[in-house]
C-alpha cells in the first residue's frame, strides 16, 4: 500500500491544496527523512515529512 506525497500533505491538512503541494514540493520546502524532495512520488514506508521548519508529519 502506499500514498502520494502531495496527497498526504493534503489529506492530513500540512497544505490546502494539490496545486500548494505541488509548489512547495518544487520549491524545496518539503523533505522526507531528512532528504529535500524536488518531485512528487509515492511513499510506500513509514515516513517523516517536515514542511518548512516547524510543520512535521509522520505517515505509517
């Protein structure tokens, strides 16, 4: 099983939209353990998405 990273962020309410997923994911805001993520793509293990500085989720 597994997510999309810009729907996650939206399902779980990090951003408002798929098109605001979308910019920060290509801007450089998000990471995913620890790595800055230039795309969006499918997570399909636990994961720790931080968005800008202070705004973290974690995905089982």
């Amino acid at each position: 099983m597994y997510i999309i990273l810009s729907e996650a962020l939206v399902e779980t309410g990090l951003v408002t939209s798929n098109g605001e997923a979308r910019r920060l994911i290509s801007g450089g805001a998000i990471s995913v353990n620890g790595q800055k993520i230039s795309e969006d793509y499918a997570l399909n293990e636990k994961a720790l998405i931080k968005k800008g500085k202070n705004s973290f989720l974690l995905v089982k």
